[in-house]
C-alpha cells in the first residue's frame, strides 16, 4: 500500500472550502485525516504536545490550512479512532458501515424495510463506481453519500482512478 501524498499548500489553497479527500480514513467520524507537505513529522509530533489553539495556529501558518482542516489533524492525533463494533453494519448489499438499525442505503441505494422485498430505489452510486472509466467524476448530492462513495472507492482500490464530486443539488 502506498501512503497517501500529502497535501502542498497550493492544493490546499485551490480546494478552498472542500474537506480532505486524502489521508487516513476516520470511519467513526467520516473524514479523511489530511497530511501535509509543508510540515515536517518532527514538527507535528512536537505540535501535538501543544493546547489546541497553538496546533490551529500553527497548522493554519506552516500549511495555509483552514480551521476545518486544522481541527480535523488536531482530533486524530494518533490516526483514525477506533470504530467500534456496534457502531455500524455493513450494508448488506454494497458493504459500506452503516448505522445498525439502517433500513436503506444512500450508496447503492437499496431499501429493506421489508426484508422480504428489498427494493432498488435508483441507480447504485456502488455499481457506477465499480464500472467507471479512470478519469469519470461521478456527482453525489448529499455529504452522507459523498463519504460513503469516498470510503467505497478506497475499498474498491478506484480512489486514485476516478472523482467523486459533491454538488448540492440546484435548489430554485
Ligand atoms: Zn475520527
Ligand atoms: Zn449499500
């Protein structure tokens, strides 16, 4: 496996307002734990021993990292929390972690409120990441949906081929 590149500031700069689509997979929080290029291994780990406002401070100098990013680094100083077992199903047709009482799924969109008749609700982001040329951008239009689709294709080794965009849908 390879580790994921770290982010240089100009990146950081040109996503502006997008949360981190690299780094470590926090499962319990849905987030991607950004790493930076601007700041050496030796600095974050003496970072770490500092209050919060001075690692925001510090991040936000050193990597032109915003507020959302900066808490993001600051809540997983040891990597990813660990995800407990209760915490979430797999979705049982996709596999995706979901809540356990979960009776539908944003990613694949299958529906078993009646376990006897499962439906299909729509056309299944899961399936449209799998059968993606490298190079689509495939659009989700909820956040819940975009992190599972970030966590699908990461599973399905396609993160680096395809991009999966986050649009809210056009209210009028
Ligand atoms: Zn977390
Ligand atoms: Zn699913």
């Amino acid at each position: 496996m390879t580790s994921p590149q770290p982010y240089t500031r100009a990146e950081i700069e040109a996503l502006g307002d997008q949360l981190p689509e690299r780094g470590a997979f926090c499962p319990s929080c849905g987030l991607y734990i950004p790493e930076f290029a601007d700041i050496s291994a030796e600095e974050l780990t003496e970072l770490k021993q500092n209050d919060t406002l001075t690692i925001f401070k510090t991040l936000r100098e050193k990597t032109g990292c915003n507020l959302k990013w900066a808490k993001i680094w600051s809540q997983h100083p040891d990597g990813p929390h660990p995800l407990v077992a209760e915490e979430t199903a797999p979705c049982p047709y996709c596999g995706v972690p979901l809540h356990p009482g979960a009776e539908q799924c944003l990613l694949c969109r299958m529906d078993w409120h009646d376990p006897t008749h499962p439906k299909q609700l729509g056309r299944s982001i899961a399936d449209q990441i799998l059968e993606a040329e490298p190079g689509t951008q495939i659009e989700v239009t909820s956040h819940s949906t975009w992190l599972l689709a970030q966590h699908f294709a990461e599973l399905h080794h396609r993160r680096d081929e395809i991009t999966i965009h986050f649009a809210k849908s056009e209210k009028a």
